[in-house]
C-alpha cells in the first residue's frame, strides 16, 4: 500500500536513493505513490563534506526527515542527517510491518481485490489504529471484538480477523472466560473446590504459559490465559474448562462456561 497524498513537515520517510548529484540526493519515497524529494548536500551528514558519495549510495534504502512540502512545485526538501539511528530503526521496522499488512491484506480478500475495497478498509484500519499492522495485530489478539467499532462488513471482519490469527505473530495475548460451577450435594463445596484445583492445572501448565483461575460471585469464576499467542492461549483455556467440567459432572454437579462475565461480584 502506498499513499497518494504528500508527507508533512516533519514526518520521517522511508526512500531509496535513485540518482546523486554533487549538490544532493535525490530520493524515491517508498511509502508513496510518484514522491520524490531532494536531500541537499547540507543535509546529508553533520560537517563538511568533501565527497557527496562517501556517505550514500545509489540504491540504499534511508530514512529522512521530511524538512518541508511545496505542492505547487511537487518539491520535498529532506534530511538525512536529522534522524538518528533510534528513529531510524524504528521507522524501517514500521515500514517492514506495513509490508507484511499489505501482503496479509491480500490473503484476506484476494489477488483480485478491487482498488476500492483495498481502500476501504485500509483506511478503516487506519482510522482506527494508525496502521495496518496494529489493526491485524489487534484482531488476532482480541479477535472481532477488535473492529466492531469499524465501519467493515462482517464478511470483511471474519477475513481480517481469520488471516490475522493464522499469520501474525504476537508477544503475549490473554484470553478470559467465565464458568459457572454448581453442585445439588450435601459436601458441594469441596466438589467445587476439587473442580477449581484441577481448572488450576496441578502444577501441570507449560512455563510459557500463566492461568488465573479467580472468584467473581457465587457461582462463577474467570478464567484468564496469558499466552505467547492466540492459538496457546485459546487451547489452555478450552483445556481448562474441559478438566474442570469433567471434575465436577463425575461429582453430580455442572458447568456452564460463557465468554462474558454475567454476575456482579467481588472480581468486579
């Protein structure tokens, strides 16, 4: 994806280098559509400089500084010398994470997906988290919950959120549940404890991952997984509600899980 608008002041650009002169460089800005903007000899590195090409080449891939935009003459001063390595990095990493939105875009709604739908809901993703990248980020951490309040069509929030959770690699997501736990016997409440150990797993959950098992209010509890992605942490916790409902229905009791928490209670 590329912008067709122009850059502001200020901004840092991701270009590559297509021709330098002696008096500056001229660079293609990657992240738009037909920009291309000059960094004067001034700008291209602290101090004198005595040949222009000791510090650039043709075809390197640079940050700059966007100094200043004249529409008018299609002109965009740039600097290469005041970005320093940490914005550099940061914006190369950015750049690279659109990259892969774009392709994940594609996966989505195909190679055939028309120029207005693309646009459509690129600019829904934008609006919403600033990139593409944090918008499939989201989905694959929270799901459609994350872009319910977007203007995208359901079919389009099942595509997002599909190919995010199959290609987006995150640190750590949590998922919650909720579980009722009830039981008719005279000693129901050591059923129910008995059913909490083991949601608790026994000392038997992987390093990588943390379950919180909490009281909300007679009957339920929540059930919070932290895990390094979506997929772990979704099967710990379907795993935690299978052994717990299989403690409590040996014992005569039942479970009832649900995804969101319908009683007013003390984990409030």
């Amino acid at each position: 994806m590329k912008y067709t608008g122009w850059p502001d002041p200020g901004d840092l650009v991701v270009g590559r280098i297509d021709e330098i002169e002696d008096f500056g460089v001229f660079v293609d800005l990657l992240e738009y559509t037909d920009r291309r903007g000059l960094v004067h000899i001034s700008e291209v590195a602290s101090g004198w400089i005595k040949n222009i090409r000791d510090h650039v080449g043709t075809g390197e891939t640079v940050v700059c500084k966007v100094l200043d935009v004249d529409q008018s003459t299609q002109q965009i001063d740039l600097s290469l010398k005041d970005v320093n390595d940490h914005q550099r990095s940061e914006k190369i990493q950015e750049w690279k994470n659109e990259q892969k939105a774009d392709k994940w875009m594609t996966l989505a709604f195909g190679e055939d997906v028309s120029d207005e739908q693309y646009g459509t809901v690129a600019n829904e993703l934008l609006g919403a988290f600033g990139t593409l990248y944090e918008g499939f980020e989201q989905a694959a951490i929270r799901g459609r919950e994350a872009l319910v309040d977007t203007d995208l069509t359901d079919e389009e929030i099942d595509a997002i959120v599909e190919t995010a959770r199959a290609n987006v690699s995150v640190p750590y997501v949590t998922v919650t549940g909720y579980i009722h736990l009830e039981s008719p016997n005279p000693d129901g409440v050591d059923d129910i404890r008995a059913a909490l150990e083991t949601a608790a797993g026994n000392g038997e959950i992987g390093e990588e991952t943390e379950l919180d098992v909490t009281y909300v209010g007679a009957p339920e509890y929540r059930i919070k997984v932290r895990a390094p992605s979506y997929k772990l942490a979704e099967d710990e916790l379907t795993a935690t509600v299978d052994r717990t409902q299989s403690v409590i229905e040996d014992r005569g009791g039942t479970a009832q899980f649900h995804r969101e928490q319908q009683t007013e209670g003390e984990g409030n």
